[in-house]
C-alpha cells in the first residue's frame, strides 16, 4: 500500500461534515458543516451560513444520523461552568432541547442521543429519557447501536494504580425501562501498565475511542495522571470481541488525535512523546494497516496534524525538526 503524500498548514478551531456530505465523490450532494467561529456553532447549509448559538461558551457540534439534528455543548460561564446539551434542528432552525451533560453522542441509526452527566450515561430520543449506565469515564457506540463500549478509570490503592475498565452495555429493545446495571458485561481489563519501544505508562485513563469502518477493531488512547499525560500516552487497539489487545505507539495528545481511513481498517496517528516545548522533534505519522505498520515522514521532520482524503491520500502539516518556537515566522515545510 503506498500513499500520495500532501503538506499543507491550516488552522480550524472545529468542523463536522454530516456523512451524508459529499466532499470528494462524485456524486453532487448537499454540503452541511457544522463548526466552531469565535466559541459560537455556525451551519453552512445551501451555500449560506447560519448562526446557531451567540454565548461564545459553545464546542464540539455532532449532527445525528439524518443530519436533521445538531447536538452541541455550551457553558454558562458560572463558577464552576456548568454544562448544557443542546439540540437544533436545521427544519426549523431553533433549539427545541437541552439536557443538563456533556459529551452528546448520536447512535449510528436514528434520533438517539447519549450524552454524560458526571459518571452518569444517559440515553434519549427528545421524547423518553433513561440512566442508561452509572460509573462511566468515557463511552462509544457500537457501529450497529446494539449499545455501548464503556470504560472505568483505574484508581489509585495502597498497592499503586490499577488499569483501566472496558465494558459492554447492550441496548435493549424497550431501552427507556431497562436498569442502569442490567445488560452490561466486563470487556477488558487494561493492564496497571503498558509500554511501546521502551516508554512505560500507568494505564489510568482510556479515551477517544473510535471504531473502524469493518467495526472489527476499537482504537483509543490511553493516558496517566493529567501531568504525566502531557509527555507521554500510548495509542491502542482492541478486537471487537476484546481478545486481541495491541499497544501500537507513544503519542502525546499535543498533535492529531488518531484517525481511521474513511472506507478501510487503517488507522493513522502521530507517533512520538515529549511535549512539543522541548522542540518539534520526533513526531513521525504512521498508518497501522492490520497487521502491518508504515511510516511516513521523512528524516529531520516532525508532523503535527493530519486528516484524511480517502484512503490511500493524507494531509499533513509538517515541519523542519527544530527547538520549540513561538515564532509565527518560524519556517514550515
């Protein structure tokens, strides 16, 4: 397999493109865009924008499986900040529910939203409502929305850190009456540590979980202690029936997160610790085609960020290996 390889540097706060947008195919369909302009949620629809929220306290956009519904995250501004889900719809253009949570997800098919309210998983589809699950870290559907893959933080005891939790919560039928305990089975118990070509971490928390296209594989990252994880965390992948567990690089979460392919089970990362204040340096991009790795970037370079085209095409901004520098000037490549 082998690669056409594009550099370029943008900046975006934020941008979601339904699915069903068409950016690259030759089918002409509608493009509707979801991002973030000044801490606001603006929509490109029909070629026109629109201005979905104005408090300027406002992340991470997720449209639902229609691309009808937008779901979004906005702040108070209180102290603490509390935090709401919002829901828009594009027909009408007007918020018409808002929950109190974080971190709204919608299923694979249908107008069903997660989001979470501290370790609480709560499930809705706007008209019925339901604790789905209590004690989560971090959650993802499962492609086919039988139900969730859920993770527990490892905790400290006198005996040092425990690994992270992975479970499987199914998602019955009659979901608005199903117990937040019911349905729900161990997945995987992560080790209290891991390590890749000599680096070693506590593997306390697992988070941007991502499945593949085939849905055969679950990418994630998983990280130590909040100081820890500035220089050092461990991309990983796991079977989907969670015997196969693979420790794939070191990464910090300073560059791109992990990416699959659009279409094929190729996931993409930036492989490389230390924070990038000690210099733009070892930060290589490399694609893991199970069961085999590439990399991709040249000697005496560092990558900072990448997004896939299709699958066989990457963007990447990239730069000279050098010291750290604020310097806007600084030369890139």
């Amino acid at each position: 397999m082998s690669f056409k390889k594009i550099v370029f540097i943008i900046s975006i706060l934020f941008m979601v493109v339904h699915p069903s947008a068409s950016v690259f195919g030759a089918q002409e369909v509608p493009t509707k865009v979801a991002f973030i302009r000044d801490g606001n949620v603006w929509l490109y629809v029909h070629g026109m924008e629109i201005q979905v929220s104005r408090s300027g306290k406002a992340m991470t956009p997720e449209w639902s499986d229609d691309g009808m519904l937008l779901a979004y995250v906005e702040e108070d501004g209180g102290t603490p900040p509390q935090q709401s889900v919002m829901i828009y719809d594009v027909s009408t253009k007007k918020t018409i529910k808002s929950y109190n949570g974080y971190l709204p997800m919608w299923a694979p098919r249908g107008r069903i939203l997660a989001y979470k309210y501290r370790t609480l998983l709560n499930v809705s589809d706007l008209k019925k409502f339901n604790n789905a699950a209590i004690g989560v870290d971090e959650y993802v559907w499962i492609p086919d929305g039988s139900g969730f893959i859920l993770s527990k933080n490892g905790e400290l005891t006198p005996e040092g850190w425990t690994g992270a939790s992975l479970y499987k919560k199914l998602f019955p039928i009659n979901w608005a009456k199903a117990g937040s305990f019911e349905y729900v089975d161990k997945f995987f118990r992560l080790p209290n540590e891991i390590s890749s070509n000599g680096s070693k971490i506590i593997a306390v928390n697992p988070s941007d979980f991502s499945f593949s296209p085939s849905g055969r594989w679950l990418s994630f990252v998983v990280s130590p202690t909040a100081s820890w994880s500035m220089d050092s965390n461990m991309v990983c992948a796991i079977s989907s029936d969670g015997r196969q567990f693979n420790i794939l690089d070191e990464i910090i979460l300073e560059v791109g997160r992990p990416n699959w392919a659009p279409s094929k089970d190729i996931l993409a990362y930036i492989a490389g610790g230390g924070r990038l204040v000690f210099g733009f340096k070892d930060k290589d991009l490399k694609t893991k085609e199970f069961p085999t790795f590439t990399t991709y970037t040249p000697e005496n370079y560092a990558d900072l960020d990448f997004a896939w085209k299709d699958d066989h095409t990457i963007y990447v901004s990239r730069i000279k290996e050098a010291e750290w520098s604020q310097d806007p000037m600084a030369e890139k490549c």
